[in-house]
C-alpha cells in the first residue's frame, strides 16, 4: 500500500536495508514539524563506539531530550548471538510510552526490528500509538518486513527513505 491509497493510513514504514539513510529522514522530518509547533517524539538510532573487532554499539537517542538509550550487548569478538540487550529495549520502550502519555502529533519509532518481530520490543507504544490516533513512523529491513506487514495488516503506507515523502504522509493523515 503506498500513502496516495488511502489518506486515513496511520503508519509509515520505509523499507530500509545498509546504507538507506532512514535516521536521517527521521530527524530532518522531526525538526520540520518542530518548526510548525507540533509535538514528534520518540526514537532514532545512533552507532556508538565500536570496540576493535567488534560490531558498533547501538544507542537509540530520545528525540524530545536527547538522552541516549544503550540498546546492545558488547559480546565480544567473532560473537555471532543476538546484540539486542533486552534491558535496552525494556528502557527504550518506557521513554517512547512516556513520551505518548504526554501527547504526540507524530510518534518515531526507529526500525521495527527482532525484538517488536518476536512480539515484544516497541511494538506495544507502536500499538498504543497507533490506538489513540497518534501516527506512527518507523523503518524495517528486510528480514523483519513479513513480521511488520503481519503487525500493521496491510494498513500502513510504505515510503521512500525521503523527507518530502514522509511530510507528504502526514500531511495526508490529517494530523
């Protein structure tokens, strides 16, 4: 389903994969719709440090603080497990909820990813979000695209990794 089917779409997924700026997008669109004095909150992704031979840490920064949330494990060299710390996510999961309790015009969730794959993550605030009118946007890569079509049920306006594209969804949500 792409935005133009249908106006009343309550969330965006962009289908991103390495290399696809989506963070990007995420803070260019937030701080337009600042700038109009409406309320975005949530969470965008950030690459931390990366210990030598290891993969970069992922902190999710909250965009109406700043304060960043540590989401990965350090495993070690060669460790092949999952990163994702599930304390992290638990964290993370609380600032977006608190975030919505406070009222949102736009709630960003930075990808939709293992952890909301398997049921849990930030797929509740997502969820709750999406419950009380409040749109939603977020990113998927593709081994997790099936789990979030599962989630949204076809009802979300997948979107190009692109600024105007996404302010053109909202526009379109009547927020």
């Amino acid at each position: 389903m792409t935005a133009t089917d249908s106006p009343a779409l309550r969330m965006a997924v962009i289908l991103v994969d390495r290399g696809i700026p989506a963070d990007t997008v995420f803070d260019r669109v937030a701080a337009r719709l600042r700038a109009q004095g409406l309320r975005v909150g949530g969470l965008v992704q950030r690459e931390g440090p990366a210990p030598e031979g290891c993969c970069a840490a992922m902190d999710l920064e909250e965009l109406d603080s700043g304060r960043l949330i540590r989401i990965s494990q350090d495993l070690g060299p060669g460790a092949r497990g999952c990163r994702l710390d599930p304390r992290g996510l638990a964290e993370a999961a609380i600032a977006a909820e608190t975030a919505l309790a406070r009222g949102l015009d736009l709630l960003v969730i930075n990808r939709f990813g293992k952890g909301e794959a398997d049921g849990g993550g930030l797929r509740a605030v997502m969820a709750a979000a999406l419950d009380a009118g409040v749109p939603v946007l977020t990113a998927v890569r593709p081994p997790y695209a099936e789990a979030c079509t599962a989630f949204h049920g076809g009802m979300a306006a997948e979107l190009p990794a692109d600024e105007a594209a996404v302010l053109a969804w909202f526009a379109e949500t009547g927020s």
